[in-house]
C-alpha cells in the first residue's frame, strides 16, 4: 500500500482522467495492471541523478550534461515542444531535483519520489555544510527505527523508474548499474529490446573488478 501511494503521489490522476484517456493500457488480471496515473512507456524517460557523497568516487555529472543527455533520448516532436515528455528523476538529493525542475523546458513534466536524504534543498547553503549533514544522516540512519520506510521507498521508486523506455544513467553508480542490468536484462527481453540508454559515466570495469 505504500508503494502504491508513493506511485500514486508521483503521477497524480486528475478527476477527469481515465486509464483509456491516458492512453494507458490496463487488464483485469492483476499481475499485469499499471498504476492508472502512470504515463505510456514511450512517453516516459527515467533520469537517474547521482550527486550527494559520491564526488569521492566519481566526477558528478553537471545538471547541462543531464539536460544535453535527455534531449539525445527525445523526438523531434518533444525536442520543439509540441509533443509533452515525462520524466521521472531518481535521486536522493533534493538539490538535484530542484536543479532538473529549473532547468527543463516547459513541456518536460517533471516526476520524482522518494526516499530523500536529509538536506537543503537550497543551492546557496555551503557545501561543506551539506555533506556534514548527509553523513550525520548516514551515521544516525537506523533502518529498524526508521520501520524499513527508506527500503520500502527505494523499491518503489525502482519500480517506477523501470516503467520507461527511456533512461539516462550513470554507471559509476550501483544504482544506475541495477536501473541498468533490469533494463537489459528483464524489461528488453519482455519488449524485444524496446529500451534506449545514454550512460553518462560508464563503469571502469577494469578499475572495478
């Protein structure tokens, strides 16, 4: 239930909008049903944005090479404006969030959920300030108390994020390299390889095996 809610919350329903409407299909056997206020697959990129701590294993991606790589995934429709696109962004940092949503042309319908780590969203709050914060967050974590809402939140976010046929990854990043082995590994095989990628930091896999 509150997968589903966190789902719900990321692609709302308008009242007068119908799973026909939305040109979303649906079955009446279970296993196969999409959640009604989720956009088709084809209108649908997922971005997965790695900021946070990770500098001190990676070079961050700029939120231009974000923006650049998203448009390489498009139409020519939705690249003038005409058509709409959905994007989900994946990312636990509010700041990467907030820095898509500024930077996307009007007709990108931006979507993101949780989880969220504890800091400011505000670009203009020191750095240094940020990640003290973040790793306190990461050292007082305690899934238990927490009631397993972080897990229960990441899964439901992935389950959304594989929803696309469409995604910009980085995969420097573990979480990327999941989106991504799901990706070529489960959704392709189902859709005889429906699904496009730009990696935006490929793994080393020399340096990391």
């Amino acid at each position: 239930e509150d997968a589903e809610r966190q789902i719900e919350e990321a692609f709302p329903v308008n009242a007068n909008e119908t799973s026909a409407s939305l040109g979303i299909r649906t079955r009446t056997n279970q296993q196969f049903r999409r959640w009604p206020g989720l956009p088709p697959s084809k209108s649908l990129v997922t971005v997965h944005v790695r900021w946070g701590d990770k500098a001190r294993e990676m070079q961050l991606t700029t939120m231009d090479e974000i923006i650049d790589g998203t448009k390489k995934l498009l139409t020519q429709d939705e690249l003038a404006g005409t058509d709409d696109v959905h994007v989900y962004v994946v990312t636990e940092d509010p700041r990467a969030l907030k820095a898509f949503q500024e930077e996307s042309p009007p007709n990108w319908i931006v979507h993101s959920s949780g989880p969220k780590i504890g800091i400011s969203a505000d670009r203009n709050v020191d750095l240094n300030a940020k990640m003290t914060a973040l790793q306190a967050y990461r050292n007082n974590m305690d899934m238990m108390s927490l009631g397993g809402k972080a897990g229960l939140e990441s899964l439901a976010g992935l389950l959304i994020a594989m929803q696309a046929n469409r995604y910009v990854l980085q995969t420097q990043s573990n979480w990327s390299r999941l989106i991504d082995e799901l990706r070529r590994n489960v959704v392709d095989l189902r859709c005889d390889g429906c699904t496009r990628m730009i990696d935006l930091r490929p793994r080393n896999w020399g340096k990391w095996r």
